[in-house]
C-alpha cells in the first residue's frame, strides 16, 4: 500500500495552484505565436500575398529571438503604479497581456488587401508582446515554487502551451472556414471573426494573473553584487556610478558567468543552439502555404496538420522524455536532430505526389513525432546550461538565440520555393540539418575529452630524454 500511496502523493502535485497557474499562463504564452507565424501565413496566402511576401514577413518573429536584449530591463525595471499594486513579475504580465489583446484585435480589424502595412504593424506589436510576456513567464516559473516542483511546472506549462497552439491554428482556421459562407471566395470577415475570438481568449491569461500570487523572492545576491560593483566605481559622481553598477549587474554578470563557466567550448554551444532548429523552422514557415498550394481544405489542414500534429508533437515529447531519461541528453539530441531532417523528405515527397490526404497525415505524423522528440532534448539541454543565479536573463538569452539565425534564413523560404519549387526546397531544408548533426557530434567530443583524466605529470616527465 505504501508505494501506491506514494505514487498518488507525486501525482497530486499536478493539482497544486502553482502547477494550475502555470498551465493557464502556458495557455496564455503559447496563442499568440501561431498567428503571427502559420495561421497569418494561411489569412495572408488566401488574401492573394505572395509566397515570397508572406516569408520575408515571417520576420515579425524574430521578436522572439531577440528578446534577450530587453529581458534585463523587464528583470528589474519597475512599471508606475503597476508594479506597486501587483508586484513586479505580474505587473509585467499585465502590461504584455493587455498590449497583446489590442494587438490582436488591430489585426482583427485590418484586411491585408487594404493595408499590409498596418497589419503587419501590429503583428510586430503582438510578436514584442508575446515575447515579454514569455520572459515574465520564465522568471514567474522558477520563482514560483521550489526545485522539486520544477519539471510539474514545465509539464503544465507545455501542455497550456500546446493547448493554445491548436486553438490559434486548427482552431482559428476552424472559425475561419465556419465564419466564411463560401471558402472559394476570400472575405475579411471570416478572418475577422477567427482573430477577435482569439484576443478574447487572452483573458484567461490576464484573469490568471490578477488572481495569482506574486512569488516571493530573495533578491539580495543581485543586491550584493550590485554594490559590489557601485563600490569598485566610487571615483565616478554618484548617479553615473548607480547607472553603470544596475547595468553591470543586469545585462553584463549574466554573460559574463556563461562564459566563465564554458570558456572556449560556449562558442560550441552558442553555435548549436543557434543552428539546432534550423532545418524545422525554414520548413514551417512555408507550410500552410504548402498545404493550401497542394489543394487541401482549410478543415483539413486543421484536422490533420493542426490537431493531430500537436498530438503527435506531445506524444514525441513524451517519448524524448523518456530517452533522455534513458540514454542521456547529447544521444537523444542526435536523435532529434537527424529524424527532423529525415522527416522533411516526406514533403518532398508530398509535393511530387501532389494531394494525397494520407501521405499527408503519415508525413505530418513522422514529422512532429520527431519534432517532439528533438524539442524534448533541446529544452533539457538548454536547462542544463543555466546558472539559477542569472536563470531569467540567461534563459531569454539561450531561447532567443534558438530561433534567432532559423527565423531569418527562413525568411528567404518564399523565394526559395518561386526559384526551385518545393521538392528541392524541402530537400534543401532537410539538407540544412547536416551541420547540426556535425556540431552536436564535436560537441560530445570535447565534454568526453574535458572529462577524460589527464595524465600524471610524473608520466610526462619520463618521456624526456634524461
């Protein structure tokens, strides 16, 4: 009785309030992205945009990547009025909430045909937000709830995450296509219909956060290195001397500590974390185009690419879990790494055979069961690299640098696709994912080789002559 009693003891935690918070705000982090990536793809291809258009415009992620750059400032900046009230990490939930709901609903109330430019502005806005929003999350994450709790807070939040994305793709395209009387003909108003519902469901997100606890935090190892600094620049003036010791401790003791702690073999690291996603990405950004040019349905896409493919995508994810847990990270990140490679030949494959709704469903199946699998490694790898000491803004910065380089080069996939077409474009993306393979092997190699014992220094000295 006693281990059965145990086993409903660990599953219980799935049930404490920090874990069902973290599972609404993965909820809330995890809807907007689709519509400024696949489903804004899909509304843009339908509306009559160019492919090569609709990639370079693909770009407005890239808020993602670098939100880096002002994850200090949300790390330690105060709002007026918001964070006395809320408290900092939910003030900074609010804010991003809020411009993220009348980011959406511009989008809503802009047709594409009319004014690309507005929509796209506030794509741009919801994107900044939505990124914001992902750092408040992290941090709020790891100050929430002891380590223990850790991998329960991940699980929710990745399964309020996925959640959403099939709400914002499959979904969105649903209530688009049940919005439009007659799917040969674009109309504004179906799209309309699909984003205003989407702002709408923002508010799970927000009413979490009025509703929440702000975590309670220990801040003053940041305080102690903060006067650390301050005192090492007591020759400055006073204000002067505030400024450069807040920016020290906020923006440079994060990377500085990576890089003290890696030295030579960061570079390495930076360099696969940078290309790990590459070959998925350039692929997904010309997807929904790709599905809509191969003749299929805005229902069958949802059906098939949206929410069985998440499906499937959890599924992997479970599966990487569990060989991780098996065989260790660097082996699975292989793995991952060479299967979502593999997978996109079978769209290459698609597009030579043209409409065929079960290839689709057994390359969309093979595709994020890998994608699974790979993004299970990677974030176990990227936790591995974080110091808790800087877990926020080193964080931010191994996630943006994720997405940063595959998100511009998949930019170009749109003019890729008018010059080659899409058997060699997704050859070429599978291509992609070769130097990966090779970066994750030279990495293997040298944590083997920093591991390996050195030889005694008495067995070096007897090899000289005497």
């Amino acid at each position: 009785m006693a281990p059965l009693a145990h086993r409903f003891e660990a599953l219980s935690v799935y049930l404490h309030k920090r874990v069902l918070i973290l599972l609404a705000l993965g909820f809330s982090s995890g809807l907007p992205l689709m519509l400024v990536f696949g489903t804004l793809s899909a509304w843009l291809r339908e509306a009559g945009v160019e492919r090569a258009t609709i990639g370079f415009l693909s770009w407005v992620t890239l808020a993602y990547s670098i939100k880096f750059l002002w994850a200090p400032l949300v790390d330690r900046l105060p709002i007026p009025l918001l964070t006395r009230l809320l408290g900092r990490r939910r003030a900074w939930l609010v804010l991003a909430q809020l411009m993220l709901m009348a980011g959406l609903a511009g989008m809503a109330m802009t047709d594409p045909m009319a004014n690309l430019a507005a929509l796209v502005g506030f794509a741009l806005m919801v994107a900044f937000a939505s990124a914001t929003q992902d750092i408040v999350v992290d941090a709020f994450r790891i100050e929430a709830a002891p380590e223990k709790m850790q991998a329960a807070l991940a699980a929710a939040y990745q399964m309020g995450y996925r959640l959403a994305m099939i709400l914002s793709s499959a979904g969105a395209l649903a209530i688009a296509a049940w919005a439009d009387p007659d799917p040969s003909v674009y109309r504004i108003e179906a799209w309309r219909t699909a984003y205003l519902v989407m702002a709408a469901a923002m508010s799970i997100g927000l009413l979490t956060t009025l509703l929440a606890s702000e975590p309670e935090v220990d801040r003053q190892q940041a305080s102690d290195a903060q006067a650390a600094t301050l005192a090492r620049l007591n020759h400055l003036p006073p204000w002067p001397a505030r400024i450069l010791a807040w920016g020290h401790s906020a923006i440079v003791a994060p990377f500085q500590d990576f890089f003290q702690r890696y030295g030579k073999q960061a570079l390495l690291i930076l360099a696969l974390i940078a290309c790990y996603r590459i070959s998925d990405v350039v692929m997904g950004v010309m997807a929904n185009v790709f599905y809509i040019d191969m003749g299929f349905s805005k229902a069958e896409i949802a059906a098939v690419s949206k929410v069985f493919g998440v499906i499937m995508t959890l599924v992997g994810a479970a599966l990487g879990g569990a060989l991780v847990f098996r065989f260790g990270t660097i082996p699975i990140l292989f793995l991952g790494a060479a299967l979502v490679a593999a997978t996109n030949l079978l769209f290459a494959l698609q597009a030579q055979v043209g409409y065929n709704l079960t290839l689709l469903v057994f390359a969309i199946s093979a595709d994020n069961l890998s994608a699974g699998i790979a993004t299970s490694a990677f974030i176990a790898y990227l936790s591995s690299l974080v110091n808790t000491a800087y877990s926020a803004t080193q964080y931010a910065l191994l996630s943006s640098m994720m997405l940063l380089f595959p998100k511009f080069v998949a930019g170009f996939s749109g003019y890729v696709v008018d010059q080659v077409g899409y058997i060699w474009f997704f050859v070429s993306a599978s291509l992609l994912g070769l130097p990966v393979l090779l970066l994750i092997h030279l990495l293997r190699k040298q944590t083997l080789q920093a591991a390996s014992p050195k030889p005694a220094p008495e067995k070096l000295q007897s090899t000289q002559p005497e």
